[in-house]
C-alpha cells in the first residue's frame, strides 16, 4: 500500500433540467421581484471598446428539434484580448466589459442573442495566439453534463488557419461546425448540432 | 492575486468522465436525442478555460439566501417544512472556494415548480418562487433556508417520481469549473428509484449528491438543517508546469 492522496472527487453533475431557466433567469421565467434583473444578460454597456456584433444561434437535437430549454452561456476576452478575470494576470480588461453572457432562448424558436464585442486574440498553453474565439457552455435537460464548444468567426481564416487548436482536430472536416457564418456586418450566426449529421465538435477541457 | 493562487493557478485536474454520467443514457429517454455521438475532443486548458467571471458579494439582494420569503408577500412565508441547507464548496484538492456563484432552484412543498411548462396539479404557493442564490464566504462555506421540495411525477417512462432535489449551479474561478448538478435528502427511498439519479454509474458517486441530515445545525422549534458539501475540479501548481518553448 502506498500513501493516500487524500484528493477528494469532482461532485457529479446531473441535467440541469426542464427548469433551468427559474434558477438561472427566474425574470424570463416569468418570476420577478427577487432579483433586480437576469444575470449574464448584459455583456457590453455604452463604453465597452471594440467592435460590437452580434451572435444568434439555435441549439438542436439529434432529430433536427431546436432545443426550447436550454440555457446558453457564453465566456470571452475582451476587444484586446484581456479576460476580466480573477484569474488573468497578463492586464487588466476593459472595465466595461463582463466577457461573460447568459441566454435562455427565445420561447417561441429557442433562438439565442448575445450583443458582444469581437474578442482579442488570446495565447494557447505555448504562447503561439489562437484565433479569436468564445467560448459557449450549453445545459438543458436531457444534457447529463454541460458541453463546452468554441465559436470561431468565418471571417478570421488566416487566424483560424493558424489556430493551435483548431489545428490538433484529427477530423479536419468536422472543423467547420465551430466556424459562426458572417450574416451581416457585425452578425454572427452560431448553430450548435448536439447529435448526427453536423455533429459540433464538442471539448473535454 | 494571493501566494495560493499563485502557487495553484496551472491547469485543471482532468475532469473524470467515470464519475460523472456519460452523455447517452437510455432509461433517461430525454438524452438520447440530445447526446453527442462522437467523442469529446480532449484539449489542454488554455486561458479561455482557466479564467471565469467575477460576482462581487454587492450584488446580492438581502433575501436572495431566504426562499421562505424572497418571493412572499410582505409578512407572509412559504408552506412547508421548514430546512437550512448548508455547507462548503471545495476543490479537489480540500481547499475551500471563496466568491463562487451558487444558485439553487427547486420546486415548491407539494412538488409543484413555478414555470408555464410545468404540467403537475400539485399546487402553486402563492409566497415560493424557487429560486436563490449566494456567494461564498472565504472558507467556501454557504447557506440558505428554504422548504423541503416535494417528490413528483415526470414524463419518462410511465410512472417514474423525482426524489425531492434541489438543483445547484456553481461557477468556480475558472469556466473549466462550471458545474450544474442536484442535491438529495438522506433517507428518500426515490433515490434508488430515479432514472437521472441513475445516469452516474457509482453509488459510491451518488452518495456525494446526497445531504445528510445535522441536527447539530438544526435551528431548534424552527428549521432542521441539511448538509451539503459541493466539489468542483482542482488546479496544479505552476512551479514546474510544462509551458514549451517561447513562453
């Protein structure tokens, strides 16, 4: 017998359910007075820097369904590349910016929006920039563990081209269902498959 | 930054797929058309993972931790019994986890949540919303009072029951510690019974979900109290992390 590590184990996730949104966006749920306003429903104000666009997106299942119940987050750097993050040590970002966003769907085509700012370029665990990206956390019920995936912008190829991770992706042809389509100037569109044909890449960080 | 994050701010242990629930689970109908069929792409943390949002402490109203009062009329409470849940949010390594986000939602005494698809008959009290939230103190420690949710019925298969849950989101320091998972009572028999339950493969796993009676912390003529401790993943220390070349 060797000593113990005595290192405890993550606590098991569980779906976040069919009710999600009472927990996490009780004001769109219709319950209001308890919190002043949603969280996370807000990334940019009137001084955020940087280039502001937008992202929309549905999230469907493996029949073709847009999801109705899912909760979206997001999680970026800002304009300069900088997280506003306990964590972030490299500066400080810009104060206007939360980098961080939470969207229920829309209740009627389950349809996303984030109004955002374009993210910097952020260093890869070598130093080598990553193209910019956002990260999307995606929960609902039926989704036993969160999935994480990247949003990659179509307009960005050489950064995209030169992405360190985006480049390690043995099957170069599922690359694309990261890559958001340029709809119009500042309009992003970002459509998650969770299951069959188009199948998002989806990361075990 | 303090001397500990400095020393603890590498990469995230590796999350253990195992432990957690896979995707697909068949007797939890709902994840089978939600659930990837290929496998995840295992990526080293960079940035983008090891970083997360802040949540200040100010922002929280003075009963977002009461769910007895938070949504009822001035004066009035929640029907139900009557619990303090409590506990520490950990990393994997034992260390509590100052500031972290939790927010709590559940359904009401009778088992009935406040949502338009919500499609019970139990009913809805007036005075419970069912949502909370808090930030953790600096030895990760948290707490908030509320009723104990009742058991109900679900569409699965044709008489499947939820054991009374509450469900908890948490964001750590990092997003690569974002977690959503679900509390249980000792002693509910509907435990054993429930195909989400089910969805992890270890009881030795699920018995970490499950809060244990402490009547050490009961409120004496008012509340009983349940203990909860959440773990969410552990960082290295930077001091030899591997960083390769140029950087």
């Amino acid at each position: 017998m060797a000593q113990k590590l005595d290192l405890l184990k993550e606590s098991p996730s569980q779906t976040a359910g069919p009710y999600v949104h009472i927990g996490c966006t009780p004001n769109f749920s219709g319950i209001s007075g308890v919190y002043p306003e949603d969280l996370g429903s807000a990334l940019v104000n009137d001084k955020t820097k940087g280039e502001r666009i937008t992202v929309r997106g549905q999230v469907f299942d493996g029949t073709g369904t847009p999801l109705k119940d899912a909760l979206i987050e997001i999680w970026q750097a800002d304009a300069t590349g900088l997280y506003p993050s306990r964590n972030e040590t490299r500066g400080k970002a810009d104060p206007n910016f939360t980098g961080w966003g939470r969207s229920p769907g829309d209740m009627e085509t389950g349809e996303f929006v984030f109004e955002t700012v374009k993210p910097g370029r952020v260093p890869f665990a070598d130093g080598r920039a990553q193209a910019p990206h956002i990260t999307f956390w995606v929960v609902a019920r039926g989704i036993n563990v969160g999935l994480h995936t990247r949003m990659y912008f179509e307009d960005e190829a050489d950064a995209n081209a030169e992405d360190p991770l985006l480049a390690r992706i043995e099957h170069q042809v599922r690359v694309p269902t990261l890559i958001a389509q340029k709809t119009g100037t500042g309009e992003y569109r970002f459509d998650i498959r969770l299951q069959g044909e188009g199948e998002t890449i989806f990361f075990d960080i | 930054m303090s001397g500990e994050d400095t020393a603890r701010a590498g990469s995230f242990f590796q999350r253990d797929r195992l432990w957690h629930p896979p995707a697909y689970t068949r007797d939890y109908k709902t994840s089978v058309a939600r659930s990837p069929r290929l496998a995840l792409i295992s990526a080293a943390n960079t940035l983008s993972e090891m970083t997360g949002p802040v949540f200040g402490h100010d922002m929280l109203g003075p009963a977002d931790d009461d769910l007895l009062t938070n949504f009822a009329k001035p004066g009035e409470m929640a029907i139900g019994q009557r619990i303090i849940v409590y506990g520490r949010v950990l990393d994997e390594t034992g260390r509590g986890v100052p500031d972290c986000l939790i927010e709590v939602w559940q359904a009401n005494a009778g088992g009935r949540y406040r949502h338009g698809k919500e499609t019970y008959d139990a009913p809805l009290d007036p005075n419970f919303g069912g949502c909370g939230r808090m930030i953790t103190g600096p030895d990760g420690s948290y707490r908030f009072r509320t009723v104990k949710p009742g058991p109900y019925p679900w569409p699965n298969r044709v008489n499947d029951w939820r054991p009374a849950h509450i469900h908890f989101s948490l964001f750590g320091h990092a997003f690569a510690q974002r977690l959503i998972t679900q509390m249980y009572f000792e002693g509910d028999p509907l435990i054993a019974l429930c195909p989400i339950v089910n969805t992890i493969p270890s009881s030795e796993a699920v018995d970490t979900l499950v809060a244990a009676l402490d009547m050490a912390n009961t409120q004496p003529m008012d509340a009983r109290a349940y203990k909860f401790d959440i773990v969410l993943r552990g960082r290295r220390a930077t001091r030899f992390e591997n960083r390769g070349e140029g950087s």
